[in-house]
C-alpha cells in the first residue's frame, strides 16, 4: 500500500484502455503542498489513458493541469502558478536482476520508466511527482528586485563570476 499523499492504486492486468481522472481533494492539496513546499495548491487534475504493453507494462498519456502558491525565492512574496503539462509514464515490474554496485547502462526511454511491485502501480504518486518538476525552486515576483535592494544584494547578472571583470572594462 502506498504512502503518498495522492495514492491511485490500479491493477496493470485491468489497465487496457481506461480513462482516468484524477482530481486531488483539498486534503491531499494541502499534504502536497506541505511536501513540496508551496503555500497552497488550488486545484490539481490530471486526465490519463492508460494502455497496457505487454502483459507486465502500462503506459500512461494525458496531462496534468495545477494551480498553486509559491513564495518568491528572493522576497518570499506570494506567486500564483498555473501550469499545465503533458504527462507520459511507463510503469514497468521491478528490476531484481543487477547487485546494488553494478553499473547498468539506461537510454533516454529508461528515464521515464517508474518501477512497481506485485501487480499494483501507482498513478497518484507520479501525479504527484510530475508536479514537483514544474515548481521553478527559484521564482521570482515583482518584488525581487526591491528585497535585493533593501538586503543590500545585487541581481544574480550583478553578482555572477563574471562582475569582477565587467568592471576592468574600458569605460566602465
């Protein structure tokens, strides 16, 4: 059984050609947002196909569509977000064949890959995770520039490892 605040469970062997929804209610946006460190998550759906490839694989198309809260990085303002994704999963039988040290080489299509035991996987939790990769960990609001001011710190351009140099330029 799952652990994750937006668990959906389905079994691979039912998995040919269902249509899945999947809408977070308010206590799994809250959860989440704890999660990832957002102020609020608003709404968070995502529209699925899942088709089965073969007898132990499942791949899974749609899109995810969120509305969240962010805190500026620099100010901690609050921003909202609205995103919307594309969404493609492969939900492929654990892996038991390679020792904990041994290298293993991956393709680009071994990347979307995620793993499942037994013969349940979970649709919720790549929801969820699909939805950590669209936070931007540095997001800035209107009042970013401001907050540097006051903090007396310059803009990423002004503090790089190149603004030592920009003031030996000619004319500077």
């Amino acid at each position: 059984m799952s652990t994750s605040e937006l668990s959906r469970e389905f079994d691979v062997r039912q998995a040919e050609g269902k249509q899945v929804r999947i809408v977070a209610d308010e206590a799994e946006r809250a959860a989440l947002a704890e999660r990832f460190g957002l102020v609020s998550i608003g709404s968070l759906e995502a529209d699925l196909l899942l088709n089965r490839k073969g007898d132990r694989e499942v791949e899974a198309q749609g899109s995810l569509k969120a509305r969240f809260v962010q805190s500026c990085a620099v100010s901690a303002e609050d921003i909202p977000v609205s995103v919307e994704e594309p969404l493609l999963f492969r939900f492929v039988p654990e892996r038991t064949h390679h020792t904990p040290d041994e290298e293993i080489e991956i393709d680009a299509d071994d990347c979307d890959e995620i793993e499942y035991s037994g013969a349940h996987f979970d649709l919720g939790e790549a929801v969820a995770q699909s939805l950590a990769l669209t936070i931007d960990p540095f997001l800035t609001g209107p009042g970013a520039d401001r907050a540097r001011k006051e903090a007396g710190i310059g803009t990423p351009e002004e503090q790089g490892p190149f603004a030592a140099l920009k003031s030996l330029k000619p004319g500077s």
